[in-house]
C-alpha cells in the first residue's frame, strides 16, 4: 500500500456483510508488524484508516532506528 509506505501490504477478505482489512509492514529480521486491522462496509479504505496506519507505521520505524542505533 504506496499511500501508506514503503513495504506495507494489506490482506482483504469479505463475505456479504463486510470487508476485513489488515495492513502490515513487511518483514524486518523475524518479525512481522500490524499496523491496523479494521472491518469496513465499502471496498474503498477510509482517511481515517490510511492516517492511523501512517501513525503507527512511523512508530515502528522509529523504534527500529532506536533499537539498531544502540
């Protein structure tokens, strides 16, 4: 998901009530990181979801450059 970040992806699936989404950063070393699952009614992702996946991505990428750093 470009509009998220660079190495994140997303799975979707959906039955006929909802859409689920779970957006993930691509591995680093052995670890995978979620950044934000979420079921929706449309297929289109909202801003609010796109932001709380940037905020987190951010997050991680900072304790990752912390965590190298030392």
């Amino acid at each position: 998901m470009p509009s998220i970040g660079q190495g994140v992806w997303e799975l979707k699936e959906s039955d006929e009530r909802a859409w689920y989404r779970v957006v993930y950063l691509s591995r680093i070393g052995r670890r995978i990181y979620v950044l934000h699952c979420f079921e929706k009614e449309s297929c289109k992702t909202g801003k609010r979801d796109i932001e709380t996946a940037r905020s987190r991505l951010k997050r991680v990428l900072k304790r990752i450059h912390e965590e190298s750093s030392q």
